[in-house]
C-alpha cells in the first residue's frame, strides 16, 4: 500500500477526528495570531512611542532641538503638540477616564518614569488627549483617541474567536452533508423504493466514507438475496396452484358421481372449502400488488361497481362519495382490497356503506362501515394476522373464510404507501378506513 493510501482517511472516524483536529489547530494559530499582533499594535506601541518621544523632549539641549523632535514626531503620523503648563484646562478626574487611558498612563509612569499631568482631557473635537510633563513650564499633548475605545479592545478577540469558529462548523457541516447526509440519503431512498417495488434493479450508490460504502454493499446483497427468495416463491406457488388444482378437479367429478345424496352434498361442500383456503392462500402470497404497474382510474366508479356486485347478490351496500375522483393506483390489486373489506363487513352487518372522501392534503380516505357488533381494541391488530378469522373476534353466526381477507387488504393499502385503521361506529358497528396517500405516492 503506497503512502498516500495509508494517509488517506477512508472512515468516518477518521475523517471528522481529522477535521476537529486540524481546526482546532489552526483556530488556536490564528487565535493566538491575531490577539499577539492586536494587543501589540494597540497596547505596546502606543506608550513605548508617547515614552521615546517624551523622553527626547526632556533630554534636548534646546527649545529648537525640542521643536524639531516634536515636529519629526508629527510628520511620523503621531498627534503631538507641545503646550505651556499654564494653557492646559482642569484635568479630568482619574475615576471618569476611559479603561485604556488609565492603563496608558499607569505604564507611562511605572515603565518610564514619566509624569502624566492629571490624566487625560478632552479636546474641543472630543478626542482624548493625554498630558505629560517635559519640564518645568511646559508639557507634551498626545492624541490616544485611537486606542482609547474599550468596546473595540473587549469586543475585537471575541468577534475573532466567533468568526474563526463560525467558518470551522461551516466546513463541518459541509462536510457532513456532502460525505455523510447525502450518501444516507441516497441509501434511505433505495431501501424505501426496493420495500415498495422489489423489481426496482437500480444499485445503491457507494459514494462516501468507508462505513457508507460497506451499508450500500449490504443493502445491494441484501436486495439480490431478497428478490431470489421472491422469484423462488413465485414459482413455487405456480407449482402448488398446478399441482393441487388437477386432483381437487378430480375429486369434484368422482364426488358428483356418487349416488348418496347427502355423502356427495358433503364432499362437494368441503371440495369446494378446500378450492377457497387454496384460492385465498394464493391470493394472499401473489405480488400481484407490488408487479401490478399503476394507471389512472376514476376511483367513485371503482366503488359503485363494488357495491353493486354485492347488492346484486342481496347485500344492502351502498355507495357514499363525489361523482368523480381521478386517481392513480394499482386498480386490481386496490379492487381486491376494499373488496375483502367489504365482504368481511357484510358477514357482520345488515348494511354497510362505502364512503370517500378527499383530504385537504391531497389524500383520499376509503370507509367501509357496517353496523355489525364491531370488534374490541385488544383485538384490533390481532385481526391482520394471516389466518385470524375475525368471527372470533365479532360474534356472528356466520362463521365463513380463513382470516385472509384483511390481511390481504391491508399488503395493499400499505403497498400504496397507505394505512388501514379500524374505528368504531356510532352507535354500534366498525369502520374500517383505508387512506391513500397523493398521486405522487401511488
């Protein structure tokens, strides 16, 4: 492995602690950096250059040789007058000077020796002008508006240390959306696709840190082992269908042939028994909802035509909704669905309505009542088990199917990204409620 593969940060671990490392190192460089120039540029410079040039005043032979240094010291850029001691107003009060001009001239004193007159005064533009003694007579002005401002002295390294901070979360969480977030994404993104479509071939991208690298790796495995299984049960149940459906045909005819009337009444009822377990259980394990592709329909006449099959046969079912909703779904699958509801509802009622209605967020909402004995809440979700016939769970003579019919209706709804809820009905009965997300979730 050559040594830029070694250097390279390959996990999430190693990427982030790298990260925090190098920004905190280079947030305390450039810390330290910035506050050592700033206190030196505004700190050091001001009393150590006031000190040289008051103390070069005090040494001159000369008032000219005073008068030049003051003058050299002007054209240097420093704000420097040399005044009379009897032109000089009242000096301000020690306590009512700013922070950084009590501290200038504590170091002017106990550094160099030099005298300042009264602190500092205010000049008629409102600068802050401090007074030094340079001999018997006369004394120095120095102009230390400019580094007189605490605000800036206080503020200055914490709006630093904030920015500094600022721009290394930045990066952090630049780097966390772009190596991390989005990779996860993707990932989340394919796993809910695959658990709506098992047919969606579409490979997980491996872009990312190692870790995400080695998700993407199992969840392809894991999808190709998955669709494996499918394909082996879907020609398995091909197989159980052929197999079993030539002797239960035999068994019919020979049964019909029987001269007892009542034997031959008997087996047929159970022939019959037989074909309709076979027929639910293949029902309830085809993928028809998830292979099915899915097309616009007009779903109030998908319901009107429901319940007109079953009051063609004597049940009083009826249809409650808008004339017209365009929808899209998978419309054999959802048919087979709201059927089993139905057909549940009218083992347990005398009337059962179908009702639609569409939802202020663009979902529809499907509900089959029935004024039947309802069913209690302890047994609410026992009724979606395969094979929990719901006559034990509502008293009922009619005592018919295999506990399939739900669990039929309720792989639809949510293989069209929906929920089945039961609600009881005022005053007696159930409600069984299917709601399907928008078009764009179909």
């Amino acid at each position: 492995m050559s040594l830029a593969e070694r250097l390279r940060l390959h996990s999430i671990t190693t990427q982030i602690t790298g990260i925090v490392a190098v920004s905190v190192l280079l947030g305390l460089v450039l810390v330290v950096t910035s506050l050592l120039v700033f206190f030196d540029h505004n700190s050091s410079d001001p009393a150590a250059r006031i000190a040289k040039v008051t103390l070069l005043v005090k040494a001159a032979e000369s008032p000219d040789e005073a008068a030049a240094i003051v003058a050299a010291a002007q054209r240097a850029g420093m704000k420097v007058t040399r005044v009379g001691l009897t032109d000089l107003e009242t000096p301000t009060d020690d306590a009512q000077l700013p922070f950084l001009a009590r501290r200038l001239a504590g170091q002017l004193e106990s550094n160099w020796g030099i005298d300042v007159i009264g602190g500092v005064r205010i000049a008629a533009d409102g600068a802050y002008q401090l007074a030094v003694r340079v001999g018997d007579d006369s004394a120095l002005l120095f102009d230390v508006s400019a580094v007189t401002h605490p605000w800036f002295i206080v503020l200055a390294p914490i709006v630093l240390t904030l920015t500094i901070v600022l721009v290394f979360v930045t990066l952090l969480s630049v780097y966390a959306v772009r190596w991390i977030i989005a990779p996860l994404s993707s990932i989340a993104a394919a796993a809910h696709s695959f658990g709506r479509s098992p047919d969606d071939t579409r490979i997980v991208n491996r872009s990312g840190p190692r870790e995400i690298a080695q998700v993407a790796d199992a969840l392809n495995d894991m999808r190709t082992r998955i669709r494996a299984l499918l394909d082996d049960r879907t020609r398995m149940l091909a197989a159980i269908s052929h197999d079993l459906r030539t002797p239960l045909t035999r068994l019919r005819l020979r049964a019909e042939r029987i001269g007892d009337q009542d034997l031959r009444d008997g087996m047929l009822h159970e022939i019959t028994r037989v074909t309709c377990m076979l027929d639910e259980t293949l029902d309830y394990l085809r993928e028809d909802v998830r292979s099915e592709s899915t097309s616009r329909i007009d779903l109030p006449s998908v319901l009107q035509t429901i319940c007109a099959e079953f009051a063609d046969v004597g049940h009083a079912v009826s249809y409650d909704g808008p004339a017209r909703l365009t929808w899209t779904c998978r419309p054999s699958v959802l048919t087979r669905a709201i059927s089993n509801v139905v057909d549940n509802a009218v083992k347990h009622g005398s009337a059962v309505t179908v009702a639609l209605r569409a939802r202020d967020d663009g979902a529809v909402e499907i509900d089959v009542a029935d004024d039947g004995p309802g069913i209690p809440s302890s047994l609410r979700e026992k009724v979606f088990d395969p094979f929990f016939k719901g006559d034990d769970a509502r008293t009922s003579a009619k005592r018919s199917g295999f506990g399939l019919g739900l669990s039929i209706a309720r792989d639809v709804v949510k293989g069209h990204g929906g929920e089945i809820d039961l609600l009881d009905r005022t005053p007696r009965g159930l409600i069984v409620r299917m709601s399907l997300p928008g078009d764009a979730h179909a």
